[in-house]
C-alpha cells in the first residue's frame, strides 16, 4: 500500500468515525 492511498484512508475513516459518533447520540434519543 502506497502512503498516500494510507492517508487518504486514514483521512476518511476518521470523517467516517465522526460521522458514526455525531450521529450516535441522536440515533439514541430519537430511538
């Protein structure tokens, strides 16, 4: 794996996380 196709992955996988975690609350709330 090239270092730059890691970072990208790295890159999306934590917007990815944040996404998960932001919408995590509400799901439970509204759930």
């Amino acid at each position: 794996a090239n270092s730059v196709g890691d970072a990208l992955g790295y890159r999306w996988g934590q917007r990815e996380l944040r996404r998960r975690w932001e919408g995590f609350p509400r799901a439970r709330e509204g759930g």
